[in-house]
C-alpha cells in the first residue's frame, strides 16, 4: 500500500515523500483510513511503528479539507496529550514536518520551562495544540487555551501517562473539551486501567493491534555478563575500553545510578550525557540534543526518561542494571539494529538479577550468549547482596519518615 492509497492530499504527500518515507508502516494502514472516518480509535502500538504519522497525518488532512485554517482568530481543533515533555517536543516536531506545506499551526506546551513564551505562542493562535497535562490546564485556568473548538483529542502514550499519576487531568483535560469531539487513543500495552478509561471517554471504539513484540531482532547480537554488584560499573569500563564502539545508550534503574555512572564515565573520559526524571527540562533537551548532534556518544538513561523518544542509529544498548518486567528488555534492545542495521545489546547480570534474566529468556525464546573471559567473574554459587541497615534501636524513634513525608517523596524515574 502507498500513502496515495490512503487517500492523503498532496501537500501531505510531499512532506512524507521529503521525509523520506516510502509506504505507510502497518500503524498507518491500519488508523489513517478509520481516523479519517471520525471513528474513535485504541491503538496498541509501541514507539517505532510510526505511530505518530498515524494520528498526524489524518488529523492534519482533516484540519486541512475543511478549509477553515485562516491566519489570524486560529482555534485549537486538534488536542494532543503526551505525558512528558520530551514526547511532547518531538510529536510537534513532527506535525511541523508534515505540515510544512500547508497554512496550519502547530505549537507546544509542558511544564519545567519558563511559562510566558508559551502564552505568546498560544495568543498568536494555533490549529494544533500538543500539551504535557498539567502545564495545560494551567494555561487553561489562566485563560490563555479554549478548548471549545477541539474536534480531535489524542491520548498518547496512554499506559504512562496513567503509571505517572495523571488519571485525573486527563479526566478534567477531556470534559473541558467538547462533547462531541473524535477520541484517538495510543497506548504500548492495554492494562485494566487503559481499558477503563477508554470505556469511559471513547465512543464505539474501533480497536487496532499492532502485534505486541516479545521478540528481539535477528540482527540484534545478545551477550551477557554475570558479575557482582559492587564490580559492574568496572566491568562497563572494561567493555567500553574493549569491546563496545559507537553511539551507545545505558540504561539504569534509577536517578542516582544514572548520576554516578555520568561521574566515571566523565572522569575516564568518555564523551557522555544522561537523561532521568530530576533533571530540569532544558538540561534533558540539551542532553539529547548533544547525542543526537554525535557531540556525546554515551547516553545514560532510566526508562521512563528515555521511553518514547526517538534515537536512531544505535550501535549498542547496555543493560547496566536488569529491568525486573521483561518486556522492557525487548524494548531496550529494540532502539539498536533499526532498518536493517545490525547492532549488539550487553546486559550486566548480578546474583540478585538472575530471576530476571531467567524470564527476559523465556519471553524471547532465546539463551543469550555468556561471556566468560572477563576481569568481574561472578562466582556461581554467589547469593543475592542484602543490604544491611546501619541503623539499630527502635524503628519508632527518629529517622522514621511521617505519612506527610512519604507524600512528597520525589519520583524515582
Ligand atoms: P514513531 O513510532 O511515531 O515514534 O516513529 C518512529 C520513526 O519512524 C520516526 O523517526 C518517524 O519519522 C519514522 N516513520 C514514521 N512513519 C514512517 C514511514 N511510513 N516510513 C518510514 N519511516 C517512518
């Protein structure tokens, strides 16, 4: 199928064809055609299906037919709702590709930057709103966005956005819109509470799979390292010095993982950058931007600051520590070996992480290949490190954290 089939106008066609884009992925075969049809839809499909083309490009064949996209007294017709600040950015970034030769516009929001810019943009006017949840309806309640005129509203990344808390602004965000508007919603997986939602703010929906992947890439090379703990961060200096070359993404489990791993690599050199939920929105802009540009070329990550976002050309993903659901594994590797591309993916496996390497191997039907000859060996009868608590005496006394403290505990993504 070709994206002519699909019925798309001709300035739409020459900004995909400028793209570079050939046929339409499945995503698109599969939405464009019920998404141009008004149908309210609920995609699974995971980042890298192209997915984003797949909302756009009807959404702006729409806005465009009706013909009504004047320059000045623009509303926003087509609301789009990301959960983080960097989907955010690059969803606009795509609209504007695709939209390069028409009259409509399309502008951005989200939080953790500097808040008056973006009421210049949105008091210009705009046909297109991309919004993380709550820097929209902060503008909303200042009055800087109507929502009176939204025919289109797209909950992306649905899955995350409810893990990161925002079930209720997404709620509010949809009864501030129009009754009768088209509901698009794009989720990596359906748990129960996707499915509730759906029930709840979507019309007859039409459901589109697209299969859920638990395979990894023949073109994908797997090795794996049993060490200890306490030797991990030695054993990624041994490989970085020996075997891994390239544009190379990290990943850790947490924030404080991520900032130590930064420190070494830095102080050994290395040309390094890192993403994580506590760094400001400009630093994780800059951060990205600097290893997409090739001025860094080790990316550290946790995976809900690096879900979603598009890096291409991955020569080697590094599972510094194991993600304990397996299905992240596969995403993992999957940012290496796209196109046709062969790439490799190293996982560190400690005695504590051997439970998750057993079923990351049952899900992709596959042993990964074990690298002995390395300086860190894991004695095989190694037990699980427990970390000991320092404190003694009663854990009533001091240091014990009250219920209001536990509430503003920080995120650790
Ligand atoms: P997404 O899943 O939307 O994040 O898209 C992943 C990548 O695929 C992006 O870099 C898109 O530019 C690219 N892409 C989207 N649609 C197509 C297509 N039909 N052909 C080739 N590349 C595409």
């Amino acid at each position: 199928m070709s994206f002519k089939d699909l019925k798309l106008n001709r300035p739409l066609l020459r900004a995909v064809a400028e793209a570079g884009y050939d046929n339409p992925t499945l995503v698109q075969e599969k939405s464009i055609p019920l998404i141009l049809e008004k149908r309210d839809v609920i995609v699974s499909a995971q980042t890298g299906t192209g997915k984003t083309a797949a909302f756009a490009l009807p959404i702006l064949q729409s806005l465009f037919d009706s013909q009504d996209a004047p320059k000045k007294g623009k509303q926003v017709k087509a609301l789009i709702i990301s959960p983080t600040r960097e989907l955010a950015s690059q969803i606009e970034e795509n609209f504007k590709t695709y939209s390069s030769y028409t009259n409509l516009r399309t502008g951005v929001i989200y939080g953790g930057v500097s808040i008056e810019p973006q009421k210049e943009i949105l008091k210009k006017g705009l046909d297109i709103l991309i919004a993380t949840p709550g820097r929209l309806l902060d503008l909303h309640k200042q009055d800087y966005v109507n929502l009176d005129y939204v025919e289109t509203l797209v909950l992306d990344e649905a899955d995350l956005m409810l893990d990161m808390g925002f079930i209720d602004d997404v709620k509010k965000i949809e009864r501030l819109c129009t009754k009768e508007k088209q509901v698009l919603l794009f989720s990596a997986t359906i748990p129960y509470k996707v499915e509730q939602l759906a029930n709840s703010i979507l019309t007859n929906p039409e459901r589109i799979e697209v299969a859920q992947n638990s395979s990894t890439s023949k073109n994908v090379n797997q090795f794996l390292y049993f060490v200890p703990k306490k030797n991990k961060i030695e054993l990624c200096l041994h490989v970085l010095r020996n075997t891994i070359k390239g544009n190379i993404i990290i990943f850790r489990r947490t924030k404080f993982g991520v900032d130590k791993l930064e420190q070494t690599l830095l102080k050994n050199g290395y040309k390094v950058t890192s993403i994580h939920g506590d760094k400001s929105q400009t630093a994780r802009q800059e951060a990205l931007d600097s290893f997409k540009k090739g001025e860094t070329n080790i990316l550290i990550a946790t995976d809900v600051a690096a879900r979603g976002i598009d890096i291409d050309n991955l020569d080697a993903v590094v599972n510094f520590d194991l993600p304990n659901i397996p299905e992240t594994y596969v995403h993992r590797i999957g940012r290496t070996a796209r196109a046709g591309k062969t790439g490799m993916a190293y996982a560190f496996c400690s005695a504590d992480e051997k439970t998750y390497i057993q079923s990351i191997q049952q899900l992709i039907h596959l042993q990964l290949d074990v690298v002995d000859d390395h300086p860190y060996p894991l004695d095989p009868k190694a037990k699980p490190e427990v970390h000991k608590s320092k404190r003694t005496g009663s854990k009533h006394k001091k240091g014990r954290k009250s219920v209001a403290s536990k509430k503003k505990k920080k995120r650790w993504y």
